[in-house]
C-alpha cells in the first residue's frame, strides 16, 4: 500500500507510550489546547464516552439510583469538615479567589470530588428511615491539580460519575458497595471487553475518608495496571463529620452509612490500551460508535454506489452502519477506518456485485469473509459477537501470561523484569512493606482480591506470617 | 381538606418571587447548598433537564452538529483574543489562581462560554473548503459571577449546551443563526408548550463579540419576559482574532464565517413561570417525567392495588405512568402530584373497579373525567394532547392579553403599569433612546422581530423618524 495512505504511528513494542499517544491523537479522539494537561475530546472521542455513558446510567437507574446535578465550587470550609478527606485532596485541588474584579472573602475548590456537597444536602434531607436509603449519582467534570497527565488516563479536568449514597446500616452500606463493583465488572467485561480484578484496596491506597475501598483492576498491553473503577464504603465518618442522622423505628437518632463510587473516562484508556495494536484502536462492538463501515470499491462504475447504499440502508435497521463514499482511494479509506478501531469493514465492487456477495474483513484479526449478500445481516451478526468476545477472551489470555507468583523479593523482581504485569504475593499487611516494595521495584499493591489464593505462609517481603494474598504492578 | 396534606406556597397574586421560590423547593427541584447563588438540581428537576436535554440533542444532532468536550479552564491570555469578548466577559467571571499550594503563572479563568477554545481548536483542525462547514456542540457547566442570582433563572453556575460552528461564507453561517433559533422555538413551543417571539437584539444587548444576536423572548405569568435562547452570528471577528482560515476552490486563503448558540437551565425557569399556579408546577405532558400518576383509593380493600398494578403495567406501555401505593393519605397524595405538576392523575378505589371504571383528573383545569377501564389508554394519549396543546394555547393568550402598543413615553408608562408585559413600540434606532427608556421605565428592548409591523412613524421616546417595532418589557 503506498506510503501517502497510511497515518504512521509508532510500534507499540518501540515505545508503548508514543504508540499510546499517536493512537489518540490520530484516531481522532483528542486534541490538545493551550490549557495544561487538560484535553478537547473530539467528536469520535466523545461518542465512546456517550456510548459508555449511556450503558453505564441504564445500569444505575436499573439499581434504584436517581441522578442529580450539585455545584461545582466547594467553600474551603466546607472541604474541611471531614479531616481525613482534606488532608488527601488539598495538595490536588484549583483554587478560586476572584469572582470579576473581588477578591473572595472565602476561597472555593473546584470540585475533586463531591462527597461534602452531598452531605450538606443529605443532612438536609434525611430525617427518618422511611428516608433511606438515598441513592444518588451525578454525571459531572472534576478537578485534580495532577502534574503529569496523559490523554484519558491522567487529565486535569476529566468527566466521570460519582455515585454517593445512604444507608440505614453498615451491612447496607456494605452491601451497595459490593453491588456497585459490581456493576462497573459487568460494564468493563461485558461491554467493553475488559477483564477485570476485583479485590480491595490497602488502606495506604484507600480513598481519603473511606472506611475501605473496592477496585477493579485491569493489566494494559505493557504489563501495567489500571485502576479502572473505585467503590468506597464511607462507613459512618462523614455522617458523623456533617450531622447526617436519622431516626430509627424506635425513634432513636442514627447516623447513616455511606458509600461512593465512580467511573471516569479513564476507561477509554483502558479500553484503548487492552484492545489496540500498531493499526490503531480496536473498539469492542458493543460500544462502537460505527459496527461497520462500508467501502464501495470502484465506485465510479455503474451500480456500485446504489447497491451499497441499498446494503447500508437495510443494515443501518441492525447495526451502526457508516458509509464512505468520498473521493478519498480505498487504501486511505481502509487504514483510516483501521485506525479508528470499527469492528467490521464491508467492501463491495463490481466483481461483488456481479457475484451477488460482499467482503466483511475483521478489525481484530485482519480475516476476510465472502458472504453472500442475502446472508449479510446474520453474518455480521454473528461476526460482531465473535469479535466482542474474541477481545475479551484475548485479554484475558494476555492478562494470565502476564501474571506471575513471588515467593520472595528476588523472585518478585525477577518476576516483575521478565513479565511486566501482575505480580501474585502474600503481604503480612504491614505498610512498611508496601513501601519498601514500592521503592525497590516501583510496583505498588493493586488490590487484595476477593478471590483470595495461599501461595506461601510468609510475606513476599519480610518474611514475617502472611495470610493475604495481593496482586502487585506497576500502574498508571 | 385537612390542613397538614398541603405544603403551603404563596398564591402568585401576592408575591409572584415567593411563589416561585416556593414552588422550585417544595417541588423538588432545587435545594440550596453553602455555595452562593449556585443550586443543587434534585432528581425532579435533573429528570426535567435530562428530557429537554434528550428532547434538543436529537434536534442538535438531526440538524448534522456531533457533540465534543471542551475543558472547563480558559488561560487568560487565550481569554483575551478577541477585545469585545474579553471586555464583556471579563467583570464577571471566577478566576482561578492557586493549584495545589502554587500560585500560577497564569491565572485560569471558568468558561462562562467557550468560544475562545472553539477557535483555538478550529484553528487547528481546518485548512480547506473540504473542512467546512464544522458544526460542534457542547453539553457543559458554566460559570458567570452573578451578584443577584435565582434558582434556574440566574445562577453562579448553570448548565447548557453550546453550539460552535464554522461556515465557509457569511450567508452560511447566517443560515445557520436562524437554523438554531428554529430549533430551539421548536422546542419552546412544541414539547415546553412555551410561546416564543423571534427577533434580533439590539446592538446594546447582543452577545460580546458578535456580528448579531438572534433571540427568542418568552412572556412569564408576571408580565415579565425571559430570554429563553439566543443564537449568534459571530461574521469573521474571531476567525481573524485567531487566525482561523480555509483555503477555498481556487486555493485562495479565506477566514472562517462563524456562530454560536446556547440553551440553559433556565428554560426550566421559564415553564414553571409560564405554566404554574397557586397548586405549584405544571408541567407539559411531552416532557413530563411522570405523565400519569395513579393513586389507589382505599387500597386495603381487597382488589385495589392489583387493579391498579395492573393498570400500571398496560398503561406503562405507552405512557410515563407513576403509581403511589404508600401508605400516605390519599389527600397528601393528590396534593402532592399536584404541586409536582404531573398532567394526568388516575385513582381507581373499590366502587370504580365494581363499576369498571377510572377517574382521571387533569392537573391544568381540574376537571375530573370517569372512564371506562378498558378505554383509558386511548382517553389518557388524547387528554394528554388536549394538556399540552392547552397549555401552548393559554400561554399565548396570557401574552396576548399583556401586549400593548405605546405611541409615546405617556402611552408606554401607562401600558406597563396596567398590563406589566411587552410594550410595542417604534424605535429610532439610537443607543440613547434605548438608555433613556430603560432609565424612565425599567423596561429593557427585548427584540427587534423578525415579524415587523408598523405601528407609528417616530420613536417613542424621541419622535424622531423610526422604521423598526421593537418589543420592550421588564425581563429577568
């Protein structure tokens, strides 16, 4: 294919980071402005974070929660109140001090996240059990003042969801925590085919305020990990902080318990950094914006154009369909659509047309498929399953070479230089040895899974008894 | 009716700003939080946004416009680009100035619109004929550093969406201008059941920076008008602060033509004061979240509450249909969906299902209706219709009643203290008629509309010659 076709962009092997960067960039999902570490997300780009978006909200609403939409700007003091909560954002947060020409007898925080705001407001609202449980979400942008950022994965501003609710009991509270994990699994793994750890955070790496949090990690094509999604159990320490009681049956005053939990955009990372390769994006078919994209080829000679746009109408009736019937040559048009990922392409020429067939050509795996025209709809039926699925099983494979055992720090060293992904290990639970495993690979504790293993009697690093199992990486 | 059923709201009558505040709360739709002049949109008033928004984004994405996020910090230098702009936005805006414990080097200011960023972006991204037109929107929070603010009408921050388009010629993009003031006098009319008049500002009160400004004005039940969207043609002023250019057919170097337009929040604002009353909400049936609200009379009795499930489940088919079976009086309960502005109610106790029958009860006329069972789905879709076209009809009325002609000063006076609504009359044109009306009166130019008539050959306040009608009214 000639040179002039093809958006060039470096091997993923080359430079994992560069590849990271030209995909983002030249599959059209960013661009860059002169707002530091801030991004412009780009038609194709937003329309992934709708299509998430989209799945996402059905499955909280379908969970009983309602959404609202809460201020942005957070009066100092009001950040305050929870000590624990301060302390862990204050270093990341953008200060207002004008309002026009005034100085602000005040300073206010652009929101890192909302936790004070909706205790304010659950402190207001709440006043019995009838009112519990509260179950809210807001879909909203945040700040975290970050000094080094990537596209998706590490912005200063980004969008995201916050879930924030109340509960009459820990168990309760407990309980949402665990169904709200769960939901983020389901989304990453069945929609966009990204497997998934689930376990829980140390409590060095926990959320700033939270009894404990909840996490679902997943390994990216370099062996680092991702924090994919958070959920936090709150327990009673911001109801206590803002005054959020209710009366119980008996008429006597609780305080509530609570939880948080959100997704942000860094799941388009996620999803580019598990799927893509040196073409470009692979978007997973559930959530592609475009299924399929249909390539009249020789499009000048008589009848093409009419048969794929007839094709395009009676598919667009099942699928997401696009079309490209600009000037643009078939080669440009192939590594374009290449490049932005679209799970299926569809040619048809003359010779296709006289043959009464089409070529379906994958996205994943690069296979061409002549399917008769009448046959289109259920091949491509079936072929998005397969690729939807294809992805997710890949990943997984991916996921489980790339994961090792460590009995002691030689072997998690070792382990860690030849495979670059998840490191298995007992910790006694200690922080000193989360630190020094820290400083001497640069690998931190991902989570404590739920599915918890017995690999050896003693911690990875002290050597001292050990009974939880943690998986390690390197991480963004 | 017993007394402790009914949340009590100032009649209109009496104090038409307390009836307002008094609705937005005890409806649910707002609460206030320790952020000045900002507002937490509860879940009814963020499930009304959520539909309006639905409701537009269709039209916004029918019209050819993708969706694209911008991010919420603009440098001030950025800011400062085009003079105009920087002049008008720069008195009231939040700056901020510190991240974490750093003072910037530049200060950020929080976009109170974005057209600066639209600009550096297009600047990028287009080059030829082939590029243009680009039409982007965006669904975001804005801030603007209001010293007198009310719940949806004004706010510190509010919620919208921003149209940013690029045409190759100055035609196009004035196609564009009256294209979205259509969509959004659409949508005013046709789902919010909200009468708009169209027309141009007045250079005094057009967008900072634009070529024109395009306006809808809507009339609230006070005699007060509320600008309820507005489109800009933005000419080439921008494009050549920034340097964005396309080179056309001929290879010939030609500045961008452009616009913007933006719907908020407010337009919430604008049903509730021009539907309403001293019940509370109404709201119209095509974008009410709850359509039908069904409320088992006696519902111990043996029967009730599965007919009525029952009716829920059928009815829910093609209705947004509610069902409160708590164990709340039944008085509470109408109150409450009353104050709520829920169209339609339904209430089925035991003698109506011996008779077969339901009673349905319009939330706008109070007029009680018996039904057969079996009809009700088809006698709910058309009393549906009957609410919504009603209210479009009464909302015209109202405006039509509160519309008065003035000749001269004496006649303007006089019509806004009888009718306190839109005034008629003939402008010269001059800056300082238009001052000196506002200094005498109170009452701002509205619009010049695109439907002139020609009521009077001076302007009413300098009897000089005069050519355009404007309309003039106190506005929000």
């Amino acid at each position: 294919m000639a040179k002039e076709f093809v958006k060039e962009i470096t091997a993923m092997e080359e430079d994992f980071a560069q590849w990271y960067t030209d995909v983002v960039t030249k599959a059209d999902l960013i661009d860059y402005s002169s707002v530091r570490g801030s991004m412009i997300i780009r038609p194709y780009g937003y329309s992934l974070w709708d299509n998430i978006k989209n799945e996402l909200d059905r499955r909280i609403k379908e969970t009983g929660h309602e959404n609202v939409y809460m201020p942005m700007f957070i009066p100092e003091s009001l950040l305050q109140k929870e000590k624990d909560h301060i302390e862990g954002f204050a270093p990341e947060v953008a200060w207002v001090t004008h309002g026009g020409s005034e100085e602000l007898a005040e300073r206010l925080v652009v929101r890192p996240t909302s936790e004070v705001l909706f205790c304010e407001h659950y402190k207001n609202i709440i006043h019995s059990y009838r009112d519990l449980p509260k179950l809210y979400n807001q879909w909203a942008n945040v700040v975290r003042w970050e000094k080094t950022t990537r596209p998706f994965l590490r912005t200063l501003e980004f969008l995201w969801q916050e879930g924030h609710t109340c509960h009459a009991t820990d168990e309760d509270a407990h309980e949402e925590t665990t169904k709200m994990l769960d939901v983020y699994a389901d989304l990453c793994e069945n929609v966009l085919a990204i497997p998934v750890l689930k376990g829980r955070k140390t409590e060095k790496e926990k959320f700033a305020g939270a009894k404990f949090t909840y996490t679902i990690e997943s390994l990216m094509h370099d062996g680092k990990a991702l924090q994919t999604g958070t959920s936090h159990h709150l327990g009673d320490g911001f109801a206590k902080a803002f005054g959020i009681q209710y009366s119980d049956r008996e008429g006597e005053l609780q305080h509530v318990h609570q939880t948080s939990w959100g997704l942000t955009t860094r799941v388009i990372g996620a999803m580019i950094m598990v799927h893509g390769d040196n073409r470009g994006l692979i978007i997973p078919p559930r959530i592609a914006p475009t299924q399929l994209m249909i390539v009249p080829v020789a499009q000048h000679k008589e009848g093409v154009l009419d048969f794929c746009y007839e094709l395009k109408e009676k598919l667009g009736k099942s699928f997401r369909v696009g079309i490209d019937s600009s000037d643009k040559k078939p080669g440009w048009k192939f590594n374009e659509y290449e490049m932005k990922g679209i799970p299926l392409r569809l040619e048809a020429g003359p010779k296709d047309i006289e043959n009464n067939q089409v070529v379906l050509v994958r996205r994943d795996t690069g296979e061409k498929l002549f399917v008769q025209a009448e046959g289109a709809e259920q091949a491509i039926a079936g072929l998005l399953e397969d690729i939807q699925s294809g992805l997710l099983e890949k990943a997984r494979d991916l996921r489980e070479q790339k994961t090792e055992n460590a009995a002691g720090m030689g072997e998690f060293k070792q382990a860690l230089k030849d495979n670059q992904g998840f490191i298995k290990a007992m910790w006694c639970g200690r922080r000193e040895c989360e630190d020094r495993i820290k400083e001497e690979t640069g690998a931190t504790s991902r989570c404590i899974p739920f599915e918890q293993e017995h690999i050896s009697d003693v911690c990875v690093c002290c050597g001292n008894k050990a009974e939880e199992l943690v998986y390690w990486a390197k991480a963004y």
